[in-house]
C-alpha cells in the first residue's frame, strides 16, 4: 500500500517510537476493561468495590491518556515530516525536470497532485494514524477475551477476519473510483484556468465564451458522476461496518451462549470487552473514506514522481553560485540540431531541423518567420530548455551535454512570450535600489512602479510594462546573451522604437550578444543579421 510506503520511508527511530506509545496506549485500554469487569464482578457477589481497585482504575486511566496522547503527537509530527520530505522531493524533481516533460504532463495535473493531494493528506493521515491506534486497542481487547474463553476469541476472531476481508474488497473498489475523481478534478482545473487566462477573449467572443462554458459544464457534469458513484460506494461501505458492529454483539450476546457451556460465568467480561472495543471499531471505519482517499492520493504522488523521473535529465545537484565556464564565450554553434514534438503514444505533430546556427559575441541577431516556423522551439534549443533528438550545440567547440548544460544554459537570460515575472528578484544578491530604481526610470516606469524589500512594488502593470519589468531583471542578472521573443510587440510605438534604436545598441556596446524574436519589418535594417525561418528550417538564403 502507498500509506505503509510513505511511513517505511521515515526515519525507524521515529517509527518505533509511535509503535511504543501505540502498544503502551492498547495495554492501557485492556487494563481498564479488566479493571471494569474485576469491579462489576466483586458487585455481582455482594461485595464492595476495594477503593484499592478504584485508586489503580485511576492510574491506569491516566496511563492510557497520557501514551494515547504521546502515541497521536508523534505520528502527527512523523506523518507532517513525510509529508513534507515527499512534497520537496517532488518539487526538486520537477525543478530539475526536462521541460518537455512538464509540458507533456500539464500545469493541471501537477497543481492537484502537489498542492491539492498533499494538503488533503497533510490533514487526513494524524486521523489515519489514530485508526491505526484504535486498530492495535482492538487487537489487545482480542487478546483479553482470549484469556477469558479461547473458544469465543476464536469465534469473534473468525467473524472479524471474515468481516475484514469484505471489508478490503470494497476499499479497493473504492480506491478505483478515487483515483478516477483525481482525474476529472485536474480536467475541471485545466477547463477552469481558461476562464482566467482566457478571459479578454472570451469578452469579446461570446460564441466562444458560451462553447467554453457548454465545455466546462460537461467536465463537471462527468466530476458529478464519478463523485456520485464514489458517494454509493461509501454509502455500501458504512452500511457494512454498522451491520458488522452490530452483528459481532449479536454473537457475543445470543450466539455463543447456545453452543458453548460454561459461558454464561463470562459472557458479561466478554460482552464489556466487547462493548469497549465498539468505539474503536467504529473509529476505524469512520475514517474507511479517508484511507481510500490517502491511498489513491499517495498513489497519484507516486505516479507523478515516476513520470518525473522517467522524462528526467541526469540529474543535478545545487551548486554554490560561481561564474559559468562559458561566459567568456566567442562563438554558439547549432550542427544538424533537430527535435520532434512527440506525444506519449510516439506519434510526431511539429519536427525542427535540421537547423544549423552560428551566433556571435557582441551581434545582434534578428529571427524572423511566421507563425508555426518554429522559432519558439528554435529558442528553447539555443538555450538548452530542450535537448536535440539529433545533432550537438557547441559553445566555442565545447560540445553541450548533460553534465555541463546547466552552466551552459546559466549564460542566457530570456523574455518569453510566455514570460513569468517572479515576485522577488531570486538568485540575484547584492542588488542596489538605486540601480534598480535608475533602470525603473530608464524603462518610463516611474510613478507606476517601485523597489522595495528586493521586490517590484507591484506587478499589477500591461503586458508590455510587464515586460519591462522582466528586461530590468535581465539586466540585474548581467549574463552574455539576451533572448526576446516579440518583446516589442506589446510596447507602444515610442517605446518600441526605444528598444530598437537605443536599448538593443547599448546591449550591443557592453559586448552583449541578442537574438530577438521580431516581425517589425522597418527595423529591420538595425541588425546585424537577420535569420528567417519556415516550418522548423532555415531558409537558404534566411541569413541576410
């Protein structure tokens, strides 16, 4: 089972701790049943009750709280350190992913799984740990009514075993249908996150708004179903574990006493022993949801990892922050580079290349096509985000390879079309405000935005001061080659001419190498290459 995979995982010192306090907690409880019978005994007889007995019921009483107490405190602080270990793990995994991968397994997905899973187990599992405890009471009350009448604790213990095997039946069934409520939950965020992300088109499209509406409406309505499905299952299942609760006192009371002689001089013990041991059972079965729930949800953890892994780099680990060997360089090579976008069943919708690229120190390079040419997917090889099907990068010769494409990409600095503009300037020490300040101003940013605390006043700006935003970052994290995918395109006229005749020259200056993404063809004349693509090549005569 996941749960036991997660918790074997765990430091054994920890482990044995709980099992301790856990088995401490049992003894305690079995104690007190004897106690309570020994007591009803002495009245049953006409005797008084020995305020002896009274002064160790209390004891034990305490005994029993007290390991109970610790026993729930240490799985508690076990379960969150589990947890917690697993939740970075998964984090460092996808930090070092291959972005193909996290591409092919979607933002949705990874959202559920690592914040919505873990956190619904972060509160689950002390619940779980604590059905466990009552799982272990139940096993030492067994052991009492063995030392009362082995003939009834075999008959008790039969009916449970029997009872337990339905019971892991309908789990499994349950766990099936938990799994498939993940799936449709990450469908429903995926559907959802197109009316955030979307929204400016879906204003001004209502055909489109109302197809995605009918769209979403149909990813709940399949969520509706399975959870409603699931909701029968849970339904059969706490039928069962009231029926089997009722019926275990039934053959304690009616049943043994009919085949058995002798019993009746005990049947009370075993009937209190019983009693005693209902609230645990009732324990264990009420959190039957929740274990089919953690199962399912660590099952998804797992599965996450293994796609991780299986579309991982080699991996690597943190390195003390120090100049990259290729930051001197004089020349980026791409030979016969190509890459093919494949989805998991192989088949091949988009291949670039063969492409073969120089790109200099100190130029300023300008890539051009049309939509579909591949110069997005020409960009994420040029800067090692993918890794070549086929043909090499080389930097000044060096070819690019696993063990040292991490410092080769630590040389470039990016805006995307798809930029992210982080909420602190992260990895970037030592920074001066009044730096930052003066690129704010030198960017027409001033009243709009500040620096504070190491981060940007506010990111609440358009896209294209946004996108400014993203410039001062690069150039606070000063690297040798600056990559702009359509920056421009959401600038105003004035500021698009900036970047052009201003800040593209100064990069140039300061030894900078730019390759820029660019469909405005009057500027065109500013570069000193321009490179055309078209349908993932280069034209023949696409330097120019």
């Amino acid at each position: 089972m996941n749960i036991f995979r997660l918790l074997r995982d765990g430091p054994p010192a920890s482990r044995r701790m709980i099992f301790v306090f856990a088995g401490l907690t049992g003894l305690g409880n079995a104690g007190l049943v004897g106690l309570v019978n020994e007591a009803a005994e002495q009245s049953l007889f006409g005797l008084d009750v020995e305020p002896r007995l009274l002064v160790v019921y209390v004891l034990t009483l305490l005994f029993f709280l007290i390991s109970n107490r610790s026993a729930l405190k240490q799985a508690n602080r076990f379960v969150q350190s589990r947890l917690e270990a697993t939740r970075r793990r998964i984090v460092r995994k996808i930090r070092m992913a291959d972005l193909r991968t996290l591409e092919r397994l979607g933002k949705g997905d990874i959202y559920v799984t690592v914040a919505q899973e873990t956190d619904h187990l972060s509160q689950t599992l002390p619940l779980l740990i604590g059905a466990a405890q009552s799982a272990l009471l139940v096993l030492f009350l067994f052991f009492y009514i063995a030392s009362i009448s082995l003939i009834s604790f075999f008959v008790i213990a039969a009916f449970s075993f029997f009872g337990a095997r339905v019971f892991m039946a309908r789990q499994r069934a349950l766990t099936a249908s938990l799994a498939e409520v993940h799936h449709r939950e990450a469908e429903m965020l995926d559907s959802l996150m197109h009316f955030t992300l979307g929204f400016q088109e879906i204003r001004l499209n209502a055909d489109k708004n109302e197809a995605l509406f009918n769209h979403f409406s149909g990813v709940t309505d399949r969520l509706k179903d399975v959870v409603t499905e699931l909701g029968g299952r849970w339904v059969t299942l706490l039928q069962f574990s009231n029926a089997f609760i009722f019926l275990l006192v039934g053959i304690v009371v009616f049943v043994l006493p009919v085949f058995f002689d002798g019993y009746d001089d005990s049947i009370y013990k075993i009937t209190a022993a019983s009693v005693f041991a209902l609230g645990p059972i009732a324990a264990i079965f009420s959190v039957v949801r929740l274990i089919g729930r953690a199962e399912a949800g660590l099952g998804h953890v797992y599965a996450l990892e293994k796609k991780l892994d299986h579309g991982a780099s080699l991996p690597i680990e943190p390195r003390p922050r120090q100049r990259s060997a290729f930051r001197g360089f004089s020349k980026i090579e791409l030979a016969g580079v190509e890459f093919k976008y494949a989805d998991l069943d192989g088949s091949v919708s988009f291949k670039a290349g063969p492409l073969d690229l120089t790109l200099n120190r100190g130029e300023v390079v300008f890539l051009t096509g049309g939509n579909g040419s591949g110069k997005s997917t020409a960009l994420k090889l040029l800067t090692g985000l993918y890794t070549p099907d086929a043909g090499q990068i080389l930097c000044d010769g060096i070819p690019v390879e696993d063990t040292n494409r991490q410092e080769y990409r630590e040389i470039f600095s990016c805006v995307f079309t798809d930029f992210h503009l982080f909420d602190r300037l992260y990895g970037i020490g030592d920074v001066e405000p009044e730096e930052v300040e003066r690129l704010i101003e030198r960017m027409q940013l001033g009243g709009k935005v500040g620096f504070e605390n190491d981060r940007f006043t506010t990111r609440d700006l358009s896209t294209g001061q946004r996108k400014r935003l993203a410039m001062i970052v690069g150039m606070l994290e000063d690297r040798e080659v600056y990559i702009f995918d359509e920056w421009a395109a959401d600038q105003d006229a004035h500021f698009r001419e900036k970047f052009y005749s201003e800040i593209l020259p100064d990069f140039k200056a300061r030894g900078k190498t730019v390759l820029a993404v660019t469909h405005d063809d009057h500027y065109w004349h500013l570069c000193d290459r321009r490179i055309v693509l078209d349908l993932g090549m280069i034209l023949p005569d696409g330097e120019r």
